[in-house]
C-alpha cells in the first residue's frame, strides 16, 4: 500500500507530523512561560510590594514611637517640639505607605486579614499614638507615661500581632506560587522530552521508509542503465510502484523502447544511406567533367573580353585626351576674346581722347585769331598815336606775329590730331571686327568641346559596360571554379558518408535487440571510392581580377525521385 503513496505525500505528511509536533512543544513553551511570567509578576508587583509596604508603615510607626519615647525621658529638651513634628510626619509617612498596600490587588483572605490589621493599626494610631502626643504637646508627663504603661503597649501588640499574621499569609502566598511554578516547570520539562523523543522516533521511521523508497527503485534504474550502457536493450523493465520513483522507472521503459526503436531505424538506414552515397559520388564524377568544360569555355571568353576591355580603354583615354584638349583650346580663345574686347575698349578712349584734342586746338585758333585782331587793333591805335606809340607799335607787330604763329600750329595740330582720329576709329573698326571673329571661334570650339565630351562619355559607358560584362563572366569562371570544387567536396563527403554508414552499422550492431522485434541486420554495401578528375583543381583563372561581387545563391532546384537517377544526371 506504500508503494502507491507518492515520496511527495510521505514527505509533506511526515514534515507535516513534525511540523504540528513542534507547534505543540512551541505552544506548551509559551504557555509554561506565559505562567513562570505571570507568577514572577505576582510575587513581584503584589507578594513582594504588599511586604515591603507592610514593613515601611510598621517601621515609620516604630520611628514615631521611638521620638515620643525621647519627649517623654527628656521633656524639658530645647527640641521637644521639633521631636513631636517629626513623630507627627513619620505617622504621616506610615499612613502613605498603607494606603499603598490597601491599594494593591488582594485575594479574600488576604482583604480579611488587611481590614483587622487596619482596623487594629487605626486604633492603635488615634488612641494611642495621637493622644500620646497631644499629652506631650500639652506638657502632661503624667498623663503620656500612662497612656504608654496602660493602653499604648497593649494596643501595640495586638498591632503587632496582626502585622505578622498578614506578613505570615504573604510568605505563604508566595511559597506556594514558587511551588506551582516547579510543578509547571517539571511538567514543561517532561513534555519537551517526550515530545523530542516522539520526533525523533518519527524521523528515523520516516527516514528509514524514505531512504527505502528512494535508493531501492535508483538501485534497480541504476542496473538498466548499466545494461543499456553494454548495448543490451531486451532487458524487461519491472515496474511496481506507482510514486515518482515508478515514474523514473515508467521513463526508463520508455527510453529504452524508443532508443529500440531508433538503433533498428539507423541499422536500416545505414544500408539505404551507404547506396544512395554511392549514386551521388557516381554523379559527382559526370558533374565534374562537365563544370570542367564549362570553365574552360568561360576562360576563352573571359580572355575575348579582356581585349576588347582593352581597346575600349584606349579609345576611351584618347576621347578624354581629345576633349581636355578642346577645352583647354576653348579658355584660349575665350581669353583672347575677352583681350580684344578690352583693346576695341582702349581704341575707343583713345578716339575720344583725340576728339577733345582737337576741340583744344580749335579753341587755342580761335584764341590766337583773336590775338591777331586785338594787335592789329593796337597797332592802328599806335599809328595814330605817332611816336609817342611808335614802341607800342612794335609790340602789336610782334604780338600779331606770334599770335599767326600759333594759329599757323594749331593748324598744322589739328590735322594731324584728324588723321590720328581716323587712324583710330579703322583700327577700332578692324578690332570690332577681330572680336566678332574670336567669338564666332569661342562657339565654335565650345561646339567642338561639347561633341568631345559626348564621346568621352560615350567611350567611358562603354567601357564600364564592358568591364561589368568581364566582371559577370569573371564571377561565372569563380562560380564554376567554385562548382568544382564543391563537386570535390561533394566526392570527398559521399566518400566520407559511405565511410560514415559503414561505421554507423559497426557501431549499432554492439545494441541486442529483443528477438520478437530485431529484423535481419543490414548488409554493409560495398564501397566505391569516386574518382574525380584531377585537371578541374587546375583551371587557369582569366587574366583580368576585378573587386569580387556577391553572387546570389541560386535556389535549389526540387529534388526528384531517386528511382531515375541517370536520368536525373542527363538532364544536368
């Protein structure tokens, strides 16, 4: 029947038992401790404060007797009646002090024995002890010796009396808590023991059934796993229990039944892997010639196009040649352009400059004709001075002289000043002409530029064109060299799976199987090693090695059934 329990349920019920079991030793602890506490607390704030309070009252009324007694042997003392205030104040002090012991919790008897010590205490203090002092105040020796021999001792010890049998009940009291608390201590004692000894008997039940519970079954898996470890997997796997160790024991048997399973489908396996190895090396080997063929083909063209890239090169540099060339002649002629322009500017300054020479000129003629008639002026006006203007007549001739001089000069001046201006306006006729000439060149040459440039551009498209055609069919030639060689690699790892399934029979065959499931072993097929040609490792490469350009992996084309496999190659 334990066998079905679960090692979860033993463990959660016997933690459980344990669990209560220390919570009933841990609530009994408390409540023995609870009860020690609440006894200490009674001897002290009640037993042990009810005594002390008994003892100071009674105390304070012997100090009030002992200073009326000292009135009384020397009544004539200057501080008599400094004694009898202090006897007054130590009444006043045992009053306070029993008022605290009234005050204090008491049980029945206790509250009977307090009420007869009051009764008694009272009696002794208003009949007694006040009227003593009121005799002493009044100076009546007679009368206090009296009271002390008569009524004051008698009444004292019955106070006494009952004092002691109320302190009497407060010993008691508190010797029969400390014995109830030794009882409740041994009984705590002996419940904690057999408590422990309960546990540990339980731990030892539990843990003996658990450790049975646990290591049998582990022993008995630890066996199966010895034997599937030695190949032998026709062991029948018992299983008994239903609990997490059955569990262990269910998941072995399944294991053991799928690793069955799977060494009968890897000895089948290794045979159909083995052939179908054998017919893919056999392919690999017409693969090879043909990839083989194909680079060779690519080679070929590989080397036409580096011709042509070549020459498409050279007519490319010899356009761009061309076309700097053409420019350069252009800014030439666009400089010089713009030199006659600013020569046709400087011809045009330099008529204008002549034109307003001449005008001077004109101007200095007039100035000198002018000259001439105010001189002819004054030599007629000499004349007719007679000698007394004869010198001023001389004067006039010369000035008419000199003024026929200048104007015969700025004659002479200004035709030539007329000739240098027409001079200059056909030379700026001919510049004019001359600049209209040179941009005419400009445009023509910038047409020549232009036409230059296009077929620079033309040549260089042609030529990136060419070289991308050279580097498409240098990437083919390292695809196919790649081909190849993942054809050797395709021999090499035929090779190697045949090698592979022939070991992978040698190793599954160490497995026994069970007899009413095992099939034949698989027969090892007989190994074909491929023999690929030797000259595909040795294609020539094409002359011109362009940066390498990614080439999309080609999708894979959906693989055909294996009963065809020439034809499957044929159409390759």
């Amino acid at each position: 029947m334990l066998s079905n329990i679960t090692i979860k349920m033993r463990l959660i019920a016997t933690m459980s038992v344990l669990g209560v079991l220390i919570a009933l030793l841990g609530v009994m602890s408390i409540i023995s401790l609870k009860s020690a506490n609440n006894s200490l607390n009674e001897v002290y704030s009640n037993q042990l404060a009810s005594t002390q309070a008994i003892g100071e009252s009674q105390i304070a009324l012997g100090r009030a007797r002992f200073t009326m007694d000292r009135v009384m042997v020397h009544p004539d003392a200057a501080d008599a009646k400094d004694i009898l205030v202090r006897s007054e104040q130590f009444l006043e002090a045992s009053d306070k002090s029993w008022k605290v012991y009234l005050g204090l919790p008491q049980s029945a008897e206790e509250k009977s024995l307090s009420d007869d010590m009051d009764k008694k205490r009272n009696d002794y203090i208003s009949n007694g002890m006040l009227a003593m002092n009121k005799a002493l105040r009044e100076n009546n020796i007679e009368q206090a010796d009296k009271l002390m021999m008569t009524g004051l001792s008698a009444l004292y010890r019955t106070l006494d009396q009952a004092a002691e049998t109320l302190t009497q009940y407060q010993a008691t009291s508190a010797a029969r808590m400390y014995a109830e608390s030794q009882s409740s201590y041994q009984t705590q004692v002996t419940m904690a023991i057999i408590g422990m000894v309960v546990g540990a008997l339980l731990t030892i039940i539990s843990s003996i059934l658990l450790l049975r519970a646990i290591f049998g079954p582990l022993d008995q898996a630890l066996r199966h796993f010895g034997a599937i470890s030695d190949g032998n997997l026709a062991n029948d796997i018992v299983i008994t229990r239903h609990d997490e160790m059955g569990a262990l024991l269910t998941g072995l048997q399944k294991m053991q039944e799928r690793l069955s399973t799977t060494v009968r489908g890897v000895r089948d396996g290794s045979g159909a892997i083995a052939t179908a190895s054998n017919e893919i090396a056999s392919g690999n080997l017409d693969l090879s010639s043909r990839t083989e063929q194909q680079a060779s083909s690519l080679e070929e063209t590989a080397s036409s196009l580096e011709e042509l890239t070549s020459t498409v090169k050279q007519n490319s540099d010899n356009a761009r040649q061309a076309n700097q060339l053409a420019v350069s002649a252009s800014d030439v002629a666009v400089k010089g352009g713009a030199l006659v322009a600013q020569v046709v500017d400087t011809m045009g300054s330099i008529s204008e400059s002549s034109k307003k020479i001449a005008d001077i000129i004109g101007v200095i003629d007039g100035i000198a004709f002018q000259t001439n008639i105010l001189a002819l002026n004054a030599a007629v006006e000499a004349a007719r001075a007679g000698e007394q203007g004869r010198g001023f007549a001389v004067v006039a001739t010369e000035v008419r002289n000199l003024a026929h001089r200048s104007a015969s000069a700025a004659k002479d001046i200004k035709m030539l000043i007329e000739a240098s201006v027409l001079n200059v306006g056909a030379g700026s006729a001919l510049v004019s002409q001359t600049g209209t000439t040179m941009d005419e060149i400009v445009a023509s040459i910038r047409r020549v530029t232009d036409i230059m440039g296009e077929i620079s551009a033309a040549g260089h498209e042609q030529e990136l064109g060419i070289g991308q055609i050279n580097q498409a069919v240098a990437e083919m030639d390292t695809v196919t060299q790649q081909n190849a060689a993942l054809v050797e690699e395709a021999a090499a790892a035929s090779e190697a799976m045949q090698e592979q399934a022939a070991a992978l029979a040698e190793m599954v065959s160490i497995f026994k199987l069970d007899a009413a499931h095992s099939g034949p072993a698989a027969a090892k097929p007989a190994l074909r090693k491929p023999v690929v040609a030797a000259a595909s490792t040795a294609l020539k490469r094409p002359a011109v090695r362009l940066a390498p350009v990614s080439v999309a992996a080609a999708k894979p084309r959906p693989a055909k059934p294996a009963a065809d496999n020439s034809g499957e190659w044929e159409e390759f």
